[in-house]
C-alpha cells in the first residue's frame, strides 16, 4: 500500500493543513501515549486515536503479558542450569545466570525486531570475513538463542511471535477490534473499508516499532506526519536518518521556510546552533535546584496528587530524562503515588508470596529473623485452629530475637522456641510467683526475667511456635519433598489455591488498597498456564521480578521521560484551565540525553554489523548518535509551546548518592536564573515538632494505674529519665532488654549471682548455663563467664523490702540497670527514696504531665532505645564521669 511522509510546521493549525480532512477522519496511532493524549486535547473531533504500545498490546495480548515473560524467565533459568557443561568457564556461566532477565529482554527484543537467530549466526560469518572479532560471550548467546527461540511444546515462543508478525496480514477488523477494545480511553467509530493511518511523533523510530510498522503498511495507506520547521534544519534534519527510503519510507519533503526568527525564548535557543557563530542570549525562565529527590517529591507531587487532605487531582504532568530512576524511587519510597503501576513488592501480599519463594535454599528452608518478621508482619500467616494472625504477635517476635539469632532454618528456629518454651517452664518452676502477685513481684521475680525472651508469657510463644509450624506447612504444600522442581502451571496453581484458602481469614485486615492488589494478583495467576519444567531454585528472583513490575507492559507511569515532551505542544491549544508541566532531571549528566546502553552480551560492533544484515536493527544505534540533536529538538518544543507560566524547570542536585550535578548545558547557555529550593518553615517546624514532642498524659490517664507505680525502684528509672519511665511502666508492664549488648551485662551479672549462690566450680556452672543461651558461641560464652567469675559477689548480698512482705536481694538493682557504675546506680536508688513525694505529687496533682527524655550517655543502657526519638547514641559522646 501507499506510504507517504507529510509535515507541519505548527501543531495548533491542522484545521488549516491540505491534509484536514483526511485527518479527521483517518486513524492517528501516536509514538506515545502523552502524543495521543495532545492530540485528543487539541482536536477533539479526532474519533480513532491511540499509542503505538496500547495497539500492539491489543493485537498481541499473549506475547506483551507478564505471565508469558515470567514463563521465558524460567524456561531460560532452566535450560541455563541444565547446560552448565556447554559454558566454557564457570566466571561465563555465572555471568549468564546473573543476566537472565536481560539475556529474556533481549531476545524478546530481537524477536519483535523480526531478527532470527540464523541472522546473528549469519553477521557472525560476516564480521569473521572482516577481520571482526566476536567474543566468547556472543557465540555463547546464539547458541542459547538457537536453544530456545522455539520454546517448549506449545508454548508462545519468540519464533512464534516473529512468525505471527511475518506472516499475518492486518486486517480492518483486526484495527476495528483493538480500537474498539481502546475506547474507554478515546472515542471509537466504525471504520472506513479503506481508512488512512496517520502516524504521530515518530521523529525517531525503533527496530521493534518499525517491524510492526511494515506489517501495517503492508495492508493501509500510511502518512507520516512530522512536525518539522525548515528553518532550523540543522536541528531537524536528523529526522531525515530515520525517514528515508532505505527504510521504506518517502524522504521527508524540502521545504522553504520564510517565518522570521523572533526574540522568544525557543529562538534564542536554537538561533546559534543554526547560525553556528552567533551568541545566546540570556533568559528569565526561572529554575529550581532541589538537593535530593525527597525535595523534589515534598515541593512537586506531594501538592499536586491526591491526599485524604486533598481529594482533587491537580492537572500536571512532570517529565525528566532520568524517568526510569524516578519513577523506580518513587514505587519503592512512596508506592501510593502511582497506582497505575503498583510494585506488589511495596506491599505485604507481595513481600509474603517473595519470600515463601526465597526461603527455598538447595532443598532447605532457610530463613532469617528479617524474613521471619516481614512474613508475620504481612498478615498472610493466619493459624486456622487458633484463629490467630501473627500480625499481632510482631512485637512478641522482637522479644525472642537475640535467642533464635543464630537459627538459618525454619527446623532450627522451631526447635529453639520449644527449647525457650521448656527452659521459661523450668524457671517458673523454681521461682514461683503467688497468683496475685504485684508488678514488683514480677519484674524481680528471678534473675532471668529481665532478658526478654524469658519473660514471654507461655501462651504468646506457644502462638509463635504454631506461626513457624504454618511457615513449614506452607512450604511443604509448594515444594515437593526430594524434587528439584516442578510443571510452571502446577506451581503457580499451587499458589493460585493458597490464595484462595487463606483469603477468607485475613482480608478483614487489609484497606481498599491491599484488597484491590489481591485481587488484581489471583486473577493474574490464573494466566500462567505453560507445562514446562522449572527448577524451585530459579522461583524466587522470577518471582520477585514478577511481583515487582519488572514483566509488565509499558504503562503511564506518573514522571514521563522526557521524549515524551512534544505531546505537551498539542495541549496548549485549548488549555482553559490550570495546568502545569514540571520538567526536571536538567542536569549536566541527563542532558544531552545520554547514548543508550548496548544490549549485553552483544557488543557495539555486533550490533552495527547485525544492522548491516537486518537494516532496521541500525535505528538503535542511530538513535544514539542523534542524541545531541533530539535533546535540542525537545528543548525547543518545550521552550517553544508551553507557556510560561506553566513551566516549571528544575534538577536534582544528589541523585542516587551520586557527586553534586550542576545544571545542563542548555540551562547555563541561556544563562537562565537558578534558585535552591527551600522548604518553606513550617514544615520545617513540623518535622522537628513530630521528632521532639513529648509523651502528655492527663491525670486521669494516670489514675487507673497509680497504685502499681509505687515502688522506689520504678522511681529510680524516673530519676534516670521521664521517658524512660513512660516506655518502662506506662506502656507495660515492667521492662525488659532485647538488645545482645545489655542482655550480655545480665549474662555476666547472673554468673556473679549463681556462682554466689551456689557455690559451683567454673566448669560445672558453666554446663549449667550454657544451654539457656544458644545466641552466642561456645568461646564468647567461656570467656565472659571467666571474666564475670573474677569478679563475682565476695560479700554477703543484703535482702531489701520491695514490696509487702516480699523482700529480694540488692543485686535486682544490677538487673534494672545493667551497664551502669556502681556508684551510679546507687545513686539513682537514694535519688528516688528523696524524690518519691515530688514525683508522686508530680504524676498525681498536675492535669498534664510531661514526660520529658533526659538523653546521655546512659541511653546506650536503655531498654528503649530502639523506640524513643529522642535516644543519644553512644558514639555521639564520652562516658559521663558519674556513668
């Protein structure tokens, strides 16, 4: 069929153009999904509208899913695994492992490029005939090319899309259908027997793009319609690379320009790189620098997107050319900003279903104390016969965290806990406590209960046990016993039904949000139907990069790249309202646009040579050596079309912990005014009010539990630090030590004890108490206990009176304050005694008390420094000379 080229000189007069009618009622198929969003804006009698992606995605829903991408993933891992001997070398077979996904991307982009693996085998024997050397790894990646691009039996292979796109003629139905099935977006009338294709913001092409475009024009008229000014045809002309007929295209037509340039700010910008000795002129565009990303978020998106404060979404669009780094930071910081394109890794679901898959380790489960955590923290672990969620039991998990340190299996942490279970029975049993017994009572009731693990009431660990119990059963329904892996299907089916059943117990805890992604996840399992092998070991990073996005089709994703900028030119024409566009990323490091990488393990030379042979293969790497002037060509649009007053220029000072940037070049050309952003005080004032604001509680508050604060010992805490009180007898019971550091002063203190008490040799002390503390190994344990005997107790222990005939040894006072001098510790005991009027009068008669932090040194001691904002480390000062 017919293809010709048309152009157009100003986006705002098509109304006026030779080709209006046939605009009107043509099918207009856009470079992007911003050009088609422009050109709907701005000529809204334009009924067949749509992107170049949102169409192939029509026609071809099988090849763009990210079931089928997950499939190819681990059809590869496999064939890689299974043909470890065919790698030269180890270091090689390694490199392939790690690349997999790049090594699936490539050969995906290969094949929709129209390239098969005889055209590589073929340029090989070309670049031999020329004295061309090709490297190991590029021999070695046609041969798994060749392995794999028929797939499996009846699989979706990249042979079969290639040969789908050869062989199959378009047909009018085939566009009717897709548009159709597009018309939420765009309205859609039937069409014409013999339409005409219009094509949009192609002033580059890509190899992908142009094999589907030559299929298209095989069955339709088609017009490539440019926006071109001759009189900047230095800038312009490297469309001319792109459209010519080496490539099937008519040459993009000479046209003399008689427009005068003006003063405006586009032909300031361009009017030098035209004449080539002229000077530029300075501007008065403002632009903002923003030291980090987080700026950029609190001044940009924070105001413009939707918060329960504000419900109306603001128009704006912001573009940069390091769209893929933001947009990346932006999913994983703040996933709540673009709901279009959810990471499920962002979110519980996700988290949960990556790490069940990466606790599988070469036929073991292994897991640590963070993955432990995140999967009760996920609320997918629910016990059936309890009806528990280990949601709830998160904070009892931090309590027996240094005990279970040195567990690496689901087997060996459940075997410590039923060993801490056994071991809390025995202490209660030989350190009985009445039924009614105080608070006091309880926090002193024997030396081990200030470790926290040993303080856990029994039916709370029991839950944990049943949670790690579930944890196991999991994994035993997914993997089976004594097998290295399983069918894609039957796997994912596996997952699919554990869904399924666990669903009903734990959705009730979940918000619209997390509600909407389960859903969107089961029926998204549904699709993977492939019976091809997988190997278990493979699941976990095909897993994550399924969950993460990382096989999702392109969508909108709320910071466009830059390229995408000459859509915001169409816009501009009917703009009755506020809008802005936000362009950052103008750094001398994003602009130019940088050269994009070469596809590993294909070299430079490869690749150019492959073009030779294939000749749309040559627009990737044309591309790039057209970079400088396709910055220059958007820079202008962008200077060019959008107002003033609606542009907002900006770039990012440390970007991923990179070096200071100064602008772009094109900013300093212009001399355009730079400003350092600046929060403004008030949110200043917030951040450092939320930080620093103290723990108020009114008298009534106080009221229910002010009988069981009266003891001298919790005043002490008191006297230490306020805060330190509160987190101690407000918020629990009675404190406990979590941290290896201070639970190794109560080791050291109940070594002294023992020894003192009992009167046992080293050797028979230590057998005793070795078993109770399996977090450390057998040397440090030894020596700690070596060194705590040369100084155990000499003296007899006194017995003081705690609480209502209750009397315990004077030692407690090194379990409550472990790490201190003795000196000091003593100290805070007479403090409390002298103290105990004004405290209580304190706590009791004013209608608001403030728990105010006393930070020092101490606080390194502190069972709380985990959790108070206003902690001081210990490496931020010396050791106070009464600590």
């Amino acid at each position: 069929m017919p293809t010709f080229t048309r152009t157009y000189m100003n986006p705002h007069d098509w109304d006026n153009h030779p080709l209006r009618n046939q605009l009107e009622n043509g099918i207009h198929i856009c470079a992007s999904s911003n050009m088609r969003t422009g050109i709907s804006m701005a000529y809204q009698n334009y009924t067949n509208l749509c992107s170049i992606n949102a169409l192939m995605k029509e026609l071809y829903p099988m090849w763009n899913s990210s079931e089928l991408q997950l499939e190819q993933y681990l059809e590869l891992s496999k064939w890689l695994q299974e043909n470890k001997q065919l790698f030269p070398s180890k270091k090689l077979f390694d490199a392939f492992r790690t690349n997999t996904k790049g090594l699936v991307m490539l050969m995906r982009k290969l094949a929709e490029s129209g390239v098969k693996p005889k055209d590589l085998k073929d340029t090989y024997t070309d670049m031999n005939l020329r004295g061309q050397s090709v490297s190991e790894k590029e021999l070695m990646f046609l041969k798994i090319w060749t392995a794999v691009d028929n797939g499996s039996a009846g699989s979706y292979s990249y042979a079969s899309y290639r040969h789908q796109l050869i062989n199959k003629k378009l047909t009018i139905e085939d566009l009717n259908k897709a548009l159709e099935s597009l018309k939420a977006k765009d309205k859609h009338v039937p069409l014409p027997a013999e339409p005409v294709i219009f094509l949009h913001g192609f002033y580059f092409i890509t190899p992908e793009q142009q094999f589907f475009l030559e299929q298209l024009k095989d069955s339709f008229t088609v017009i490539m319609f440019l926006y071109y000014e001759p009189k900047y045809e230095r800038t312009f002309s490297f469309m001319r690379s792109f459209i010519q007929p080496k490539y099937g295209w008519e040459a993009i037509p000479y046209k003399n320009d008689s427009a005068a340039m003006t003063d405006h700010i586009s032909d300031l910008f361009l009017r030098v790189y035209e004449d080539g000795n002229g000077t530029f002129k300075k501007g008065t565009q403002e632009v903002l620098s923003y030291s980090n990303f987080f700026e950029f978020i609190q001044d940009v998106i924070y105001p413009n997107y939707p918060t329960e404060k504000n419900s109306i979404l603001k128009e704006f669009n912001i573009f940069t050319p390091n769209a893929n780094e933001m947009n990346e930071l932006l999913l994983n910081h703040y996933p709540e900003f673009d709901q279009k394109n959810r990471n499920f890794l962002s979110y519980p679901v996700g988290r949960f279903f990556s790490i069940i898959h990466e606790i599988y380790q070469d036929g073991q489960y292994r897991l640590t104390y963070d993955q432990l955590h995140e999967l009760f923290a996920s609320g997918w672990l629910y016990n059936r016969e309890t009806r528990q969620n280990a949601r709830n039991y998160t904070h009892d998990l931090k309590d027996i965290e240094a005990y279970v340190e040195q567990a690496n299996t689901i087997d060996q942490l459940i075997t410590l806990c039923e060993n801490l279970r056994n071991q809390i029975l025995f202490i209660h049993k030989r350190f009985p406590l009445p039924a009614d017994a105080s608070r006091m009572q309880k926090s002193t009731r024997s030396p081990f209960t200030k470790n926290s693990h040993f303080s856990m009431e029994m039916d709370r660990l029991n839950h944990i046990i049943k949670f790690l119990v579930e944890i196991k059963d999991i994994c035993n329904e997914l993997f089976e016993s004594g097998q290295s892996g399983t069918k894609i299907n039957l796997h994912f089916k596996k997952l699919e039904h554990l869904m399924n059943r666990r669903i009903g117990h734990v959705q009730q805890d979940f918000n619209k949000v997390e509600q909407k992604l389960v859903e969107d996840l089961r029926t998204r399992l549904s699709y993977i139907r492939s019976d091809t092998d997988l190997l278990y070991n493979d699941l976990h990073e095909a897993v994550s990069l399924y969950l993460s996005g990382k096989f999702d089709s392109k969508k909108e994703k709320l910071i466009r790249p830059f390229m995408e900028i000459d859509g915001e030119a169409f816009k501009q024409k009917n703009l009755d309202y506020d809008y802005k566009v936000y362009v950052s990323g103008l750094d001398e490091l994003s602009l130019p646009l940088v050269a994009e990488t070469i596809h590993w393990p294909l070299q430079r030379d490869t690749w150019i040579a492959l073009g030779d042979r294939v000749p749309r293969i040559a627009y990737d790497y044309m591309r790039t050596d057209a970079k400088k002037y396709i910055s220059r060509y958007l820079f202008y649009i962008m200077l060019r079309f959008i107002s003033k007053d609606r542009l907002h220029l900006s770039w990012i000072r440390h970007f991923i912990s990179q070096d200071e940037r100064k602008s772009a070049l094109y900013i300093r050309q212009l001399e355009l005014p730079t400003i350092n952003y600046t929060p403004p005080i008030q949110e200043k004032l917030y951040v450092q009010n939320r930080l620093l604001t103290e723990m108020v509680y009114s008298q009534d508050e106080l009221e229910s539990g002010y009988k069981t604060l009266l003891y001298n010992d919790f005043f002490a805490e008191y006297v230490q630090c306020p805060k330190r009180f509160y987190y101690s007898y407000l918020m629990q019971e009675y404190p406990v030590f979590r941290s290896e550091y201070t639970q190794i002063f109560l080791f050291t203190e109940l070594v002294k004890i023992s020894a003192k008490a009992a009167n046992y040799d080293s050797k028979q002390l230590y057998r005793n108490l070795d078993p109770f503390f399996p977090q450390w190994i057998t040397v440090k344990k030894r020596l700690e206990a070596e060194n705590a005997l040369n100084y155990a107790y000499k003296r007899t222990l006194q017995q003081n009176q705690v609480d209502e005939n209750v009397y315990v040894s004077e030692i407690r006072k090194n379990f409550q304050f472990p790490g201190l001098k003795n000196g000091r510790r003593e100290a805070l005991f007479e403090q409390a005694v002298m103290q105990r009027h004004s405290i209580e009068e304190k706590l009791m008669t004013e209608q608001q008390v403030s728990l105010d932090a006393t930070p020092g040194y101490h606080c390194r001691f502190c069972p709380h420094n985990d959790l108070c904002p206003s902690v001081t480390h210990g490496i931020d000062l010396k050791e106070d000379t009464d600590d």
